[in-house]
C-alpha cells in the first residue's frame, strides 16, 4: 500500500501491548480485571486506525465546525450525568463509560487548524487572535466544570503551539503565552499562601499599587519601548486572576497544588498519592522487580494504579531500561508526526497532524511528570497505556489520521 505508514502501526500496538502487560500485572487478582474490558477497546480502536487512515482526512475539514458543535454539546449535556467521584465526566451506557473531554481534545485540534489554514503569517493584531482564543475557551470552560482541570492544561498547549505555527506576532504571542504561565504558576503559589495562613489580597494590593506607580512613571518619561505600558497592565491582570483562581477552586483541588510543592503537609490524605507513586518509582531502580513483583502496587499502597499512576506501576516493574523504552516509542511517535506534518503540502493537515502529535505527546509527559512529582496531580491518562476505552479510542483513531495524511495526494 502507497505511503502507509506501517512504523506508526507498529508503535501503536507496541504501546498498547505494553499497556496490556502493565494493566494485567495491576489488576489479574481483580475479580473483574480491567485488562480484558481494555483488550475489547483495543480491538474496536485498531479497526477504527485502519478505516480511518483510508478514508480522505479532507473530510474532517468539510466537517470541522459540526464536530466542534457535536463536542460542545456533550460537554455541556455530561454536566447532567450523575457525579463519579464529584466529577460530571462520564456518560454511562450500559456497562460503557464514555468522557467527552476527550473527544473533545481532537475535535478542538480539528476545528482549530480548519480556521487556522488561512490565517498563517496573518495574525498580527490582538484582535485577530480572540476568535481561536474563544473555540479554545468554550469546552475548557465546560470542562472545568466538571471538574477537570487536567485536560483543560493539554487544551492550551494544543492551542499554544497551533498558534506559534502560524508565525504570529512575536509579541502578543509571547505576552498571551507569559500571562498564561503566570496565572498558573501564580494560582499555585497564591493557593500555597492561603493554605499558610497569609492573605494574597494584600501582596496583590502592593503589587497593584507598585505598578500603578511604574505604570505611570514610563508612561511619563515616555520610554522608547511603549511595549513597557502593555506589560505592566498584563502582569498586574494576571496576577488578579492567579489569586481570583486560587479562591475559586474547590479544596481538594487547592490541596493538589499545595502538595506539588510539599506533598508532606498531608501526607496520609492528598499527598498520599504523590509520595507513593515516587516511592515506586525510585523502587524500580535501573532493571525493575520484574514483571508482576511490583510491591507498591500488588500490596495496595498505590492509589489509581490502573489509570492515573499507571506509569508508577510500569517504572517498579521494568525499572529505568523499561522507562527508557516506552519514552522512546512515545517520541518516536511524535517525531514521526511532526515530521509528516512538515512534509505535507496542505496547511490544513499540517495543522492537523502537528495537533494530534503534541496532544499525544504532551499527554504522556505530563502523566508521566505528575507520577515524578515534578506537576500537580490532575488526572490525566497515560496514553494507550492507562485503562479507559475514551482515551485509547481517540489517540489510536488520531493516529489513523496521522496514516491518512500521508496517504493523501498533497504529502510531499
């Protein structure tokens, strides 16, 4: 067959098969063990992988905007489900879970390098960039409330890095870029403070003052650099909306961000979950325990080991050569894509191609740096390894996409 990427197909099942392995080992004493309901989401994925990467990817930019609409209104029809765990994630059918969200991950790369296509070199105002600042806004805004902040992180590299291929103007994009990291950043420490007793309101009151002052003192000595009067409003906003971040959230979700920097201020409850995941990381070594010895996971002090802390439960059992491995399945895949959206000849599908590539890839890393302790817990899957049929459905149909595009008449 013309172009079709075998390499691709052959990571995927790679992936997925160590997925299986490290889904039975955490789940063979289960009465019901989840590597056998895993292995039916397998085979309905692979089917989809080989449909869809000889189906015309084109049609997905025909359809773009329904499938965006289709998204939206699951997101907003799952906040009526019945709460699991305090989260609106799931539609339950029959003995079936589906989440919404991530679905919505590829029908937002979709809809955004359709409108995207015609706007590269092209985006050189402020105005210019609120239109995918809103496709992006609305589904994170109905995921948040679910709540899920975890994927809402992945959903602003997605948009981040689309827009950066469109060489936008440096400046507001390094602004729009700044302002997004400070709010996170600043709702973490802003969320650490409260937690510590001291009053954010007031550190922010200081920083408004001062930079009322600093506002008005370039302002008045007229700096060459007028981008100075744009900064100063831009950090002073974000810095409100950081602490505004920080008294909205829940507590339990305040108490994520706190134990990021210091798991061991609850360490029998939030941080319970952390430090025993690095535990079973460190535990596994260079070689690992081996194969169905992890003791971190078979003796029940890992939490979520067949979804979140799935990397956990892999780096006990195959050590740091395991680790090595699976990065390098996992960049190789990514390389991959970004390599065939670079080669194709349609600004659509290279959009396309690099969306789905850094969803996969920024999913993984995340995951695998929440399981480390270097990023808040916020409950992403593993992808193709951690248990759950949404999100093995859409990065294996994802990469079908990837297959189509290189099968497609503009692949250079």
């Amino acid at each position: 067959m013309r172009k079709f990427d075998w390499i691709l197909v052959f990571i995927v099942i790679g992936l997925l098969g160590i997925g299986i392995l490290v889904l039975y080992s955490t789940t063979y004493e289960w009465k019901n063990p989840f590597w056998k309901k895993q292995l039916i989401w397998i085979g309905i994925s692979l089917l989809c992988l080989f449909g869809v990467s000889f189906v015309d990817y084109s049609i997905l930019k025909r359809y773009s905007l329904v499938i965006y609409v289709i998204s939206i209104i699951l997101l907003f029809a799952v906040l009526f489900t019945p709460p699991v765990r305090s989260s609106h994630s799931w539609f339950r059918i029959g003995g079936i879970s589906i989440q919404p969200s991530e679905f919505a991950k590829l029908a937002i790369i979709i809809f955004l390098s359709e409108y995207l296509k015609d706007k590269i070199k092209r985006l050189k105002s402020p105005l210019q960039f609120i239109p995918p600042f809103i496709i992006v806004s609305i589904p994170v805004f109905l995921i948040l409330l679910q709540p899920d902040i975890g994927s809402t992180f992945v959903f602003f590299v997605i948009f981040f890095v689309l827009l950066y291929l469109c060489e936008p103007d440096r400046f507001i994009f390094k602004l729009l870029l700044s302002s997004f990291l400070l709010i996170g950043f600043g709702t973490i420490i802003f969320s650490f403070l409260k937690f510590k007793g001291m009053n954010p309101w007031s550190i922010f009151t200081t920083i408004f003052i001062g930079g009322c002052i600093l506002f008005v003192v370039t302002g008045i000595l007229r700096y060459k650099n007028k981008k100075l009067l744009v900064i100063i409003p831009t950090i002073v906003f974000s810095i409100f909306l950081s602490i505004t971040c920080a008294y909205c959230l829940k507590e339990y979700q305040r108490m994520r961000l706190i134990i990021f920097l210091d798991p061991y201020i609850d360490s029998f409850f939030t941080g319970y979950n952390i430090i025993q995941s690095k535990i079973a990381v460190g535990s596994g070594g260079v070689y690992g325990k081996g194969f169905l010895k992890g003791t971190q996971s078979h003796l029940g002090f890992l939490p979520e080991r067949a979804t979140d802390f799935i990397f956990s439960v892999f780096a006990e059992e195959f050590g740091f050569i395991g680790i090595a491995v699976l990065v390098f399945l996992v960049l190789s895949l990514v390389l991959r894509g970004i390599a065939i959206s670079q080669a194709t000849l349609d600004p659509f599908a290279t959009l396309l191609a690099c969306g789905i590539s850094v969803m996969i890839g920024a999913s993984f890393f995340v995951n695998m740096g929440i399981c480390i302790g270097i990023l808040p817990v916020t409950g992403i899957p593993l992808p193709f390894i951690s248990y759950g049929g949404s999100s093995l459905f859409v990065n294996t149909v994802s990469v079908g996409i990837l297959v189509s595009i290189r099968r497609g008449s503009s692949y250079g």
